[in-house]
C-alpha cells in the first residue's frame, strides 16, 4: 500500500519530555538557525519588491527576479540539478527491519529541519508528491527498487539537519535501537550535488483555475 509523503505534525510532547537537556539546546539552535535563514529570505523579498515598485530599471528587476523564482521553483519541484552544503546521510539494514514509515519519517525529520533538496542513492530525486512503497528488504519510491545501503543527499542548513537527525528519539535512535539494529552514519557537507531529476507526471483531474 502507497504511502504519499505529508507534512506531519511534531511529536508528542512526551518525545520532550524525556529528552537531555542538551538535546533540546541542539534542537533550539538549529531552528534557530532556520528562523534566521528565512527571515534572511524575507528580506531578500522585501528588496525585489521595493527595486520593483521603485521604478529604477524595473523592467531588468522583473527579469531578473522573475529567472530567480523559476530557478527556486524548478530545485523544488525537482527539474533542475542542485547543488549546496548539507548532510549524507548512510543507512545499512542488515536484517531488513526498515520499514516503509522508517524512510518516511526519516525523509519528514529533514523536511522539517530546513531541508530543501533530498536525493535518494544518487537517482532517485524526491518531491512532495513522491510515493514508498514496499516491504523491508524490498522497498521502492516512486516505483524504483530501493537498495540498502540507503543514501541520503540531504541540501539544507547542515547545522539543523545533523542535529534533526541526531536527536534522542529521532532518525539515529530509531535506525540503531534494538528493533532495527541497523547502522546509520551522519556527515556534514559544505558542497553536495544532486543530479538526479523528478520526472513530472501529467494531472488527471486537476486544471489552472482561470
């Protein structure tokens, strides 16, 4: 049965409760450092819009800011190569224990970390629409064999997305507990390049609305 990648909501306040102190410092800075990156976003927005309404040259400033968002929209929407600093992260499974809602939860620790652009062993690019399916020792995304060890090229705030991946009772601690008995290795990067690309597929239903 397909599972769609979503956005979930964060965890219990029981995951908190029983975290480290130190823990929790790790997790307060890399959103931290997030906020910042986005309001540095805003203010980059804010800028475009007052060269656009200044007058000055706005025809070269639409352009230019017009080339910038079809840039951003096409590494988003998984068109386009990327390239950027983050984390590799490398997951082995040697008894075949990963499961379906392991990478899924995997994938929404870094999505909710900040991460941007996210490559699965080097061919596989995932988007919002991307679907895993499978049992372990076996599983696919978007229809393609998933095979162990399972690489992830992850494009964000390196900061934020090692310590996402490191919290107690995240993506580390799942991987490596009792259950799993799996391995799980974490770099940072300050330069990765994803190539892969997200094939679109034409909407049966859903048209611009006019």
């Amino acid at each position: 049965m397909a599972v769609v990648m979503q956005i979930r909501a964060q965890r219990t306040d029981d995951t908190y409760a029983t975290a480290r102190r130190a823990d929790l410092v790790q997790l307060v800075d890399g959103l931290g450092q997030e906020s910042r990156r986005l309001e540095a976003e805003v203010n980059d927005l804010e800028r475009s819009r007052r060269d656009l309404t200044s007058g000055a040259d706005s025809q070269r400033v639409a352009r230019d800011e017009a080339r910038r968002r079809l840039d951003a929209l096409q590494v988003l929407s998984g068109t386009a190569p990327a390239e950027g600093p983050g984390v590799l992260i490398t997951i082995t499974d040697p008894n075949q224990k990963v499961t379906v809602g392991v990478v899924l939860d995997a994938i929404e620790e870094m999505r909710d970390a900040g991460a941007e652009v996210i490559e699965v062993n080097d061919r596989i690019r995932l988007v919002a629409s991307s679907s895993i399916t499978g049992n372990p020792g076996a599983l696919q995304i978007d229809g393609q064999p998933v095979t162990m060890p399972l690489t992830l090229k992850v494009i964000g705030e390196p900061n934020a997305l090692d310590e996402a991946a490191r919290f107690r009772g995240g993506l580390a601690s799942e991987i490596t507990s009792a259950q799993i008995g799996g391995q799980i290795t974490i770099e940072r990067q300050d330069r990765l390049q994803v190539r892969s690309l997200h094939v679109p597929q034409p909407h049966q239903y859903a048209q611009p609305a006019r």
